[in-house]
C-alpha cells in the first residue's frame, strides 16, 4: 500500500505543540520510498496549519480525493516534487506553482520530525 | 533555498542515564520500575528513576521512603562507583568520531556542532540517527536528540524527543516550532518570568514573539530584546569545546555548614578535603597554582580571607597543606562559630608539577598523587581519602543521605 499520513497524538513533552494555533502531528504509514528526504515509515510530522509555504518547505497539501493528504517538497521554483513515494502533484503548463495551487490546497508546513527508536529487545 | 548552508547543531540527552547504565549492569532491571538512590533509612533522595517507575508520579530529588510509598515494587538500586563516568566517556568517545566540536554539559547531555561535516557524515539530521544507533548497539545506551541550526531550539527539541526519540526542526521553521509552546518551554524563563508573562496574558511563545517590542520593554528591561529573540528561535551562541572554552583565572572549592561549627578538627579536615578536590581539577585541566586564599565566614556573617604566594606553582594538595593550614591558624582568632570555609587558587599557568625532580621523596609523592588520582577516576572520588577526612565523609554521608550509599 502506498505511503499515506495519518494524524496522531504522541505523549510526553510533544504533546505541548498540538493546540490553538492548528498545529497537529501526522505519522508516515504504508510504503516509504526511500529517496533523498531519508523519510521512514513510523516518522511523526510536527504541522503548522500555515498554507503560506517558501522554497525548501516541506509541506502537506490536499491531493484532492476525499481525506488524503501528501507530503511534497517546495522547489526553488516554487513546484512541488514528490518525495517519499507519494504521488507527485498533477503538473499543468511545465508545473504546477506553489502559489497557482491557491491556498485551499496546501495543509500546512512541517516544522519537525519526530523519529523514534524501538525500545531494544 | 533554506538549509542549504546553515549550522548543524544537536542537542544529546542520554535517556534514565544513571538507570540504563544499572540496567546494563544488571539486565534483570529492564522492564521494572526502577530508582537510583540510597535507602530511605539513610534519608535517601532518588538521584534517577526509570521511565517505568516515572508512570508512578517519581522523580529526581524525590525522597526514597515517598517513592516507596507510591510504588510498593519499586527496585532501588546504589549507584555504582565509577560506572557512570566510564559509561559518559564510551558515549563521548562515539560521539567524537562525528564531530571534534562537542560541549559537553553533564556526564550524560552534550551540544555537537556538525557544520562543515555533511561530506563525512551527510546531513547532521541522517549522522544523529546513525549516532543513536551506534551507542544502541556498542553501549546498549539510548539517546535522545535534537537537530536543529542552533543550539536553543536543539535543546527545546531533544525535550520533545525523550525517549528514545530524534526530533529535527526543518531549517527556518524555528518560530513556527517555538510558537504553541508554553513559555516556560525556552531555556531561561523561570517560574518568576513564567508568572509575569502568564500575567501579561502571554502564555505561549508565539504570543511571546509578536508582542511589541517598546511593551516587553517597560517591564523587563534590557532582558525583553534577547527574551523576544530566543522566543523566535533565534541564537547564535557558539558549541565551544574544551580547548576554546574561557579558562578560569582561579579555582577553588567553598561550603556553607550544615551546621555552624567551632570544631577545629572539622575544619582542617574540611580544609584538607577541599584542597583534594581542589588540587583534583587543577591536575584534570592540566594546571598548575602560585596563588592560596582561604576564606573564612563566621556565624555573624564577618568574612575573612588570607592569601598566600608560593615559592613554586603546584598541584599537590600536600605541597598546599601546611600553607593552609597557616592561613587557617591564623585567621579563626574570634571566638565565634564558623559557618562557611573555602579554599581558591590563583596565578594558574599550564604544566604539569616537576618539583624535585632529583628528590626521592619528592618523586614518591608524586607518584602518590597520580596512583590516588587513577583509583579516584575508576572507583570514585571517595574510594580513598586521607585518614583525617575518612571520618568527615562518614559523618557527612549520615547526615545527607549520599545516593552513592
């Protein structure tokens, strides 16, 4: 099954980052592609509820179909690259822009990523 | 583009350090809730206690007999003599083969700065994880970090990744991170400037940070510019390592009595005892001594304090002894109880102690020291002590309860 995110709420101090001002955490689930964001199944996203996103973001945007949200990559010419093997955004005209998206599409930008070790065994 | 040419800075908490190292010692220990700490008997206080025994409302500093109470099945464990410290110096040792550039803050919490190393090790984020899981499989130790380009919002997130956990903050999204937090989550705001903030209606440090600047002013004075700037996840202090870190011009070794005291054997041997730990660090920093002051504070809160030059700079506590001692003879003239006795040394130069290089007792001594300083730095500081301050370290240990039992 191909990568999706799902919302979580972790315990301990991180809980003190979800609250008023829309930030929220999403797990990476199903199948990762390994790729040059290193991103890993199990990785916990901290999210800003910010649709104002700049080159370099890594940000969460709606893909359009019913709950799905994707993770992408803002590129310094403000498109979005896939990455970790979600689906690229649709391109249109050589790309689609950041901007020419409008902002009901973008979800939020990531601000961290949390990455647990397993307790050892 | 962001990220593309900042800082690299990690922020290492080793997790429940003083419990995982028992619990490698010890396997049986893993899984239970467990403490550090000496026997409620001896007044003990909990100096570590596990993640499992942390479910039961412990924590550092709490006494042992109400940890007891709150968890019947509590396992207490003595610290172990010179484990920690071996333990601290295998992490280290790892943890320097990414990066020359450690600050080291405790036995078991660090700054790395990795800038410059992303064609060794690629990004700082990708190194720290291989780092945790190096000192997981060599060391069966678990680390928490926090990435981020300074050491401010590190420290922040290492807090959010405990246990076991690897937070990083992507490059740029400093403030966005900071802003839900509660203020008393930065570094540096206590639970005084927490009130006044909370009074203010300023609970969160993103509220913090778009405050007007000239508000935050009349209250807190020139402390409102770099507060409001921390709150925005912005700092530029350097990870200094050893070797940049701003040597101290003295060294020295003070304490308050528990009780005030008039007791002249106390003293020379708390004198003695100071001069040993004292002398101790000289010897660590690679220092060497020409100056002795010895401070005096009586019940009535008169200070006094002597100085003395030596002929030759040195590290022997020996060498300082009768030097204090004098100092000491001379100045507790008054026939009040003494409360507070300190020693300092000065005129610090780098070397190592030559002193009578062609005296054989000389020779001995220094022998002496360095054989006492090896047993210290794998048994402990108390595993061997002179005669007059054995006594002082039992009375002591009875009284307050040592977690090392």
């Amino acid at each position: 099954m191909k990568a999706w995110l799902q919302e979580v709420h972790p315990e301990g101090k991180a809980k003190q980052f979800e609250g008023e001002r829309g930030t929220f955490f999403l797990e990476l689930r199903g199948e990762v592609t390994d790729d040059a964001e290193h991103l890993r199944r199990g990785d916990l996203f901290a999210i800003s509820a910010d649709s104002d996103a700049e080159p370099g973001d890594l940000v969460v945007w709606w893909t359009g179909s019913a709950a799905s949200l994707a993770l992408a990559r803002v590129g310094s010419d403000l498109r979005l690259s896939a990455v970790a093997g979600f689906p690229p955004p649709s391109v249109r005209r050589g790309g689609v822009r950041v901007r020419s998206l409008g902002q009901a599409s973008i979800r939020g930008v990531v601000v961290g990523r949390l990455r647990r070790l397993r307790p050892a065994s | 583009m962001k990220g593309a040419s900042f800082r690299a800075v990690l922020h290492v908490d080793l997790d429940a350090f003083f419990v995982a190292v028992e619990r490698v010692l010890d396997p049986r220990l893993c899984g239970r809730p467990v403490v550090v700490g000496a026997s409620p008997s001896r007044r003990g206080v909990v100096a570590a206690a596990s993640y499992e025994a942390r479910a039961f409302g412990i924590h550092s500093a709490m006494p042992m007999a109400q940890a007891l109470r709150l968890c019947p099945n509590l396992v207490r464990v003595s610290g172990t003599h010179g484990a920690y410290g071996r333990a601290s110096r295998a992490v280290f040792d790892v943890l320097g083969n990414y990066t020359p550039v450690i600050e080291k803050v405790s036995v078991d919490e660090a700054y790395l700065d990795l800038t410059g190393t992303e064609h060794l090790f690629g990004r700082a984020v990708d190194a720290a994880d291989r780092m945790r899981r190096e000192v997981r499989e060599r060391l069966r130790l678990d680390l928490t970090i926090g990435a981020s380009r300074n050491r401010l919002v590190s420290k922040v997130a290492s807090a959010f990744a405990k246990p076991m956990g690897l937070f990083d903050v992507q490059p740029g999204q400093e403030a966005r991170f900071l802003a839900p937090l509660p203020v008393k989550a930065l570094p540096g705001i206590g639970p005084v400037t927490t009130r006044r903030l909370h009074d203010l209606n300023i609970p969160r440090l993103g509220v913090l940070a778009d405050t007007e600047g000239w508000f935050l002013e009349e209250i807190f004075g020139n402390y409102s510019k770099p507060m409001q700037r921390r709150a925005r996840g912005e700092d530029d202090t350097p990870v200094s390592p050893p070797w940049e870190r701003h040597e101290a011009k003295t060294i020295g070794h003070e304490e308050t009595f528990a009780a005030d005291t008039d007791d002249h054997a106390f003293l020379r041997a708390k004198l003695r005892a100071q001069l040993e730990s004292t002398t101790r660090r000289l010897r660590e920093k690679g220092l060497l001594a020409r100056k002795l002051t010895v401070k005096l504070r009586y019940a009535d809160f008169v200070t006094e304090s002597r100085d003395a030059t030596l002929p030759v700079a040195t590290d022997h506590d020996i060498e300082l002894l009768q030097p204090a001692l004098e100092l000491l003879h001379r100045m507790a003239t008054r026939r009040t109880l003494v409360r507070l006795l300190g020693v300092r040394l000065g005129g610090l130069v780098q070397g190592y102690w030559q002193g009578g290089l062609f005296d054989p007792r000389a020779r001995r001594s220094r022998r002496l020291v360095s054989v006492l300083d090896r047993v210290r730095a794998k048994y402990g500081v108390q595993a061997v002590r002179a005669g007059e301050t054995v006594w002082l370290a039992q009375a002591e240990n009875r009284r307050h309860g040592s977690f090392l039992g």
